[in-house]
C-alpha cells in the first residue's frame, strides 16, 4: 500500500471533493465569469431574493457545468435542488416547482433548479418547467451536452439565457491538477507529481476537468511509497487516451466532418486520424462504412469508378468480419479514398435533375422513346422514328433523348481529373453525334 493510501479511505471521489465552493474557484470560462456577467449576477448573495434569469448550459463534459450551478447557489445562498433527466418524471418537476413556490410566498426564499442532462427530457417533461420558469418560482440552470436548439423545446429555450461553456485548455487544467495536489480537501501534498506526469495527466484528459481529476487520484493510488508520481505510474493508471467524444452528440458529427472534409481534402494523414478518434471512441463502424460508401459516390464519382466498390466492399467487410478486425478494411478504404482522384461531377449531375423536375421542368417523354408495345401505342405514333443504337457502326446515333423544355440542358459535366479526363474526351464526341453535328 503506498504512502498516501490514507488520502484514498474515503468514498468521495477527489473530482467530487475539489468541486469549487465559489466562482473564484472555478478552473477556466473566464469569458463567462466576467464582472458584471449574468452567472457573476446570479451568484451574488445581495440579489437572491430578487428575480434572475434562467440559463442553458451547452458545453462539453467535464468543463464544469455542474460545478457552476452549484457554486452559484453556494455564493448566492439560494436552496439548490437538483434534478437528473435520466431519473426524473413531471411528477418531480411538479412537486420541486410547487415546493419552490411555497418558500418564495412563505420565506422570500429563491430556488436554483439545476436539471443534468436536459435534453434527455421529453417534450412534455421540458413543458412541465415553464410555469417555474416563466413565473419565477425557480432559477433553471440547465445543463447539455447537446445543441439546445434541437434539444431544447423553442419556448423553454427563449425563456433563458443560452451561455456556451469551453473546453478547458491546458492551462486551465494544469492550475486543476496543481490545486488538487496540494489542497486540504484533496491530495493534501502528500504526493509529488513530475512535470512529465503533470503533462500526461493533461493530454489524457482531452481538455474534462473530471477524467483529469480521476486520472491523477488513480496514478496517485499507485505510486509507491515515498516516491513521486512519474509518467510511468500515470500510463499504467490510465491505459489509453480519454477521447472527449459523444456518440449523441456534437463531437459525433464534427469528428465525422472533418473525416469527411480530410478525404475530400486529398489529406490521408488527417483522415485516418480521424478515423481512429471514432474506433477508439466506440462509434458503429456501419456509420462509418456508410459514410465512406456515399463520400465515394459523391466526391470521386467517376474520377474512379472503383472507389465506390472499394468502400462498399469495406462496408461488407466489416459487417462479415466484426470488430476490432474491421478497423483495417475501414482504413484501406480510408486511405484510398484519400489518395485517389477527385470529382463531384455525379453529385451535382442529380442534384440539378432533380431541381429541374423539382421546379416544373420535366416536359413531355418524346414519341420515338415512349413504350410501343401496350395496344394503340402504335397508333399514336409511340416508338415510331426510334434509333435502334446498336444498328450503327459505332454504336450512337443522332436522336433526341430529353424532352422539347430540356433539349439542350448539360447536368453532367466530367472533370479533367482521374478517368473522368479520359469520360470528358469520349463524351464531347458522343454528345456532337447526339445532337447531329
């Protein structure tokens, strides 16, 4: 048992024991926390009795939601109740509302309502809130982790202040990890900790003040008696990096993104960086395949034609063989969509078809290519004058396909990149027999 197995008796986890007591203690969101500012206001013990505005806390986990709400109250000397979304119903919200009523009528005491995790809430559980809110009964500080606009019921959301909260920078964490070392309430000094497992302990915390909190309490619970805690003893503590990453969440799409963006990009490097953030992070590798299959279609095309088979083969891999195996036919697909040639010529093709007919512009199908073998087609000209292609020599002949409205309309427009030079060639020929020139 090490020398400072005393400092771990207790059950309170040491990222629940450094919980600041007030905003002064609060690491980072100093954009938040200026004089003046709405949460400064809210803390302020001098306004508790009077009316305060409801905030919606959206940020990242660990970068202090939860901390906030409860150092205003501890500040402010309001009643603090809290509320999980995970757990509660309308009943609660019911009776919390009402109790917060009778203290306000009865003791001018003001509520803070703090509720984790609101988008979890339904509709009709976020409807329940707005009496309170609306009427003043409570203070709501709500916290998500998702964008409250598609989250957050619109009335609920125009009834309080929106305050985005940052992830917290190295520095931020630093002043963390150096208070918890030496605080009462914490490590006490009782461990050393090496510049080097100081660092560590920052780049594994991806910028969550609790991942960084509970990895230095695991690395200092297996430091050996009487020595520092080294980098070494952080590693072993904590195997692999705390990837910030919300499978529900904004990290979910914005990692995808910049996969996405970095393929595009020509950027192998970048692509398969991201690519390892979402394995590592445990996002549906059919997710990922299916991205990989539309990013061939639509931003290769036929610059080549083989990429679609490449990532549609991926995506059957890894539906055949599973994972951990299916991170490699995932990055093969990866890394050559990656490289390959590029061309949304296909993309763009469809996506003007179809605002034309979207728009009215479709026109009548032209006799020779309408369908002649249903009675009477004959006898009203359908098929008459109809070029069979492959009579000709060459296999294309001068005829007109679209309607009279389109005749002449160009969607499809090859590149000059990959096989589609080689398309762009064949095609300018092809459309001057066509169009008999």
């Amino acid at each position: 048992m090490s020398g400072s197995a005393a400092l771990f008796g207790t059950p309170t986890p040491l990222a629940v024991r450094m919980r600041p007591v007030s905003l002064d203690e609060v690491a980072g969101q100093r954009h938040l926390l200026r004089p003046g500012s709405p949460l400064v206001a809210l803390a302020d013990p001098e306004r508790r009795t009077t009316g305060a505005v409801s905030v919606i806390l959206w940020g990242p986990p660990g970068t202090g939601k939860t901390t906030l709400a409860q150092a205003i109250a501890r500040s402010s000397g309001r009643r603090f109740i809290e509320l999980s979304a995970i757990t509660a119903g309308v009943k609660d919200v019911r009776e919390v509302m009402q109790e917060a009523l009778n203290q306000r009528d009865l003791y001018g005491q003001s509520t803070i309502l703090f509720l984790d995790e609101i988008h979890r809430f339904t509709k009709a559980q976020q409807d329940a809130l707005l009496p309170g809110v609306e009427n003043g009964w409570v203070v709501l500080i709500a916290a998500t982790t998702e964008n409250p606009s598609f989250s957050v019921i619109s009335p609920l959301l125009s009834r309080s202040l929106l305050l985005t909260l940052e992830t917290l920078s190295d520095d931020d964490l630093g002043e963390l990890i150096d208070r918890a070392v030496t605080d009462a309430r914490g490590l006490a000094g009782a461990v050393e900790l090496e510049p080097e497992a100081r660092a560590a302990l920052i780049q594994l915390a991806s910028g969550d003040a609790r991942r960084a909190l509970t990895a230095l309490e695991a690395a200092a619970s297996m430091a050996p008696e009487g020595e520092p805690v080294t980098a070494d003893v952080v590693s072993q503590a904590v195997d692999r990096a705390l990837l910030r990453y919300d499978r529900q969440g904004d990290e979910h799409y914005d990692v995808i993104s910049a996969f996405i963006k970095s393929i595009r990009g020509s950027d192998p490097d970048a692509a398969i960086h991201y690519l390892a953030r979402m394995i590592e992070a445990g996002e549906d590798p059919r997710f990922i395949a299916r991205r990989l299959v539309i990013s061939a279609a639509e931003d290769i095309g036929l610059a080549d034609p083989q990429a679609l088979q490449i990532a549609t083969a991926a995506a059957d891999a890894v539906q055949f063989i599973g994972m951990p195996e299916g991170r490699i036919p995932l990055a093969e697909a990866t890394l050559y969509l990656a490289t390959t040639a590029k061309s949304n010529a296909a993309y763009l093709a469809i996506n003007q078809a179809i605002a034309d007919v979207r728009a009215g512009k479709s026109g009548r199908v032209p006799k020779h290519l309408r369908d002649a073998h249903y009675a009477g087609a004959k006898r009203l000209g359908h098929g008459k004058g109809y070029r069979y292609p492959h009579d000709s020599e060459i296999g294309v002949v001068a005829q007109q396909y679209l309607p009279d409205t389109l005749r002449g309309t160009r969607y499809y427009e090859p590149t000059n990149h990959g096989q589609e030079r080689d398309v762009q060639a064949r095609l300018e020929k092809i459309r001057r027999i066509v169009d008999g020139e």
